[in-house]
C-alpha cells in the first residue's frame, strides 16, 4: 500500500494525535502506519519529528505534550485554524462546520450538532465534549437542540458585523469575567479572528444567532453587552449530569451555498 500523500496524510497525523491526546487506546502505534514514507510534506514532518522526542511516560505527561503538538499542528495548517485557536480554544465552546446538502439548511444544522458530518475542508474544529460519556444520554451534549422544523423559530437573522462581534464575545467566560472583549488591549485582534473566520463562508453568507437581541435588530451591540448581558434561547441541554449544569449559551449559525458553519458559547457550573 502506497504512503498516503498531502491532505490525506496531514487528517491521518490530526486524527492519530488526537487519539494519543484522548488516550483512547493503549494499543495505539507511536505514529501511523506509512506516514514516514511521506517526503514532501514539511509540515508533516516536523510533526512526525516532534511526536517521535515526546516521551511515552509518564502518560498524563505524555498526553499533554501531545495536546499541545496537535494545538501547534493545526495552527499551522491554517490562517483559519490558528485563529479559531486563538480565539475560542480556551473558553467552553463548539465549533464545526459541515456541508450544506439540504434546501432548509436546519437539517444541516442538525447534522452538525449531533456530529454526523465532517469538516468539507478538514479544517479544525473545537469539541470538548466529542468523546463525552454524557452523549450516552444525550446525544448531541452540551445541545439538545429543537428539531429541524422549529429550528428557525429558535434563530434571527444577524447582520456580518454583528455576527463576528458575537464570535468575539465568545472569547469572555459566563461567571466572572474580569476582563471583558469590549475593554481588552488586544480588542481588535479578537475582532479580526472572528471576521477571519466568517470570511471562510464568503460575502454571500448569511448569519443568524439565537439571541433574543435580535430579534428586534439584526446588528445588536454584542460587545458593549458581553456574554453576561446577553439572552438567548437555549440550544443547550437541561440534563444535570456528572455534576455539570448548563446554564446558558449563545450561538451562531453561518450558511452560503456550500457549508454551514457552528461558533457555539456555554456557560456551565
């Protein structure tokens, strides 16, 4: 069998970091099968080179090394990617985009919450809860999301502007935030990652949110109300489990022709 070459290698290396990251089989190899036989990838090398100086143990160690190769790994395979990174890795929040195969984009919408689709484009996505056992109880964790056909009464349209200043409060905590977007030295920079990220769905894109704000205005000031100035109807569920109870959220749905895109913020105690 022939070593498996440019995208097809790189999403083989993602998904065999994250496994060794998960740590959800001792069995696993140190690295995939073929892989080496990769010459001309320079990104996958230095990956490979990288995985291969981490120690196997202690395996705690071992698995938050990897943690932060696969984080580096993936920032640079991407403008796109290092800005979901840096913007909303260190918050409770779902991203992921999949593709558009239905008229009503709801059903598309489905798809992604409940995890049935993958990235179009294998770009990143930021999913704490993906290998959760709590989604043997609710299957979409943190979401239990309406049907397809009551989604659109849960959504209002929201205008681009406004939608990447959404994306940019998602970067606040729900309970005491100290420091919220609206007063940050690196503002702007926020900023300029959520619009960087809306940019991947093009000029055509629509938007919408389900904050009750807009109902009534497509373009509510998201940053001068930050994460706890903000209502919205809840895609979350109201499962109390393992000692977690959700409390809130904010979402935005961004669809084009082509793919329908998730930036969904929790607020859990």
């Amino acid at each position: 069998m022939s070593a498996p070459a440019g995208r097809e290698a790189l999403d083989l290396l993602d998904a065999h970091l994250e496994a060794l990251w998960d740590a959800t089989d001792a069995t696993l190899p140190p690295e995939p099968p073929g892989l080496a036989a990769e010459e001309e990838d320079e990104l996958l090398h230095w990956a490979l080179d990288r995985l291969r100086s981490v120690p196997r143990e202690p395996k705690d160690t071992f698995c938050r090394e990897v943690g932060g190769l696969l984080a580096e790994f993936r920032s640079r395979r991407s403008p796109w990617n290092a800005a979901a990174l840096r913007l909303l890795d260190d918050t409770y929040t779902f991203v992921a985009t999949g593709p558009r195969r239905h008229k009503d984009w709801a059903h598309d919408v489905h798809a992604v919450l409940h995890r049935r689709v993958a990235d179009p484009r294998g770009w990143v996505r930021l999913d704490r809860d993906r290998t959760n056992p709590a989604r043997r109880t609710v299957p979409a964790y943190p979401f239990d999301p309406p049907d397809p056909v009551l989604l659109h009464a849960h959504l209002y349209p929201l205008e681009a502007e406004a939608a990447a200043a959404a994306l940019a409060v998602m970067a606040e905590e729900w309970q005491g935030e100290s420091s919220p977007v609206r007063s940050r030295p690196d503002r702007d920079a926020l900023l300029a990652d959520a619009r960087l990220l809306l940019d991947r769905y093009g000029p055509s894109a629509r938007y919408w949110t389900n904050a009750t704000a807009a109902a009534s205005d497509p373009a509510p000031d998201f940053l001068a109300s930050g994460l706890q100035g903000t209502a919205s109807h809840r895609f979350h569920t109201r499962e109390y489990i393992a000692g977690l109870d959700m409390f809130e959220d904010l979402g935005v749905v961004a669809v084009n022709d082509e793919e329908t895109g998730l930036f969904w913020s929790f607020g859990a105690y």
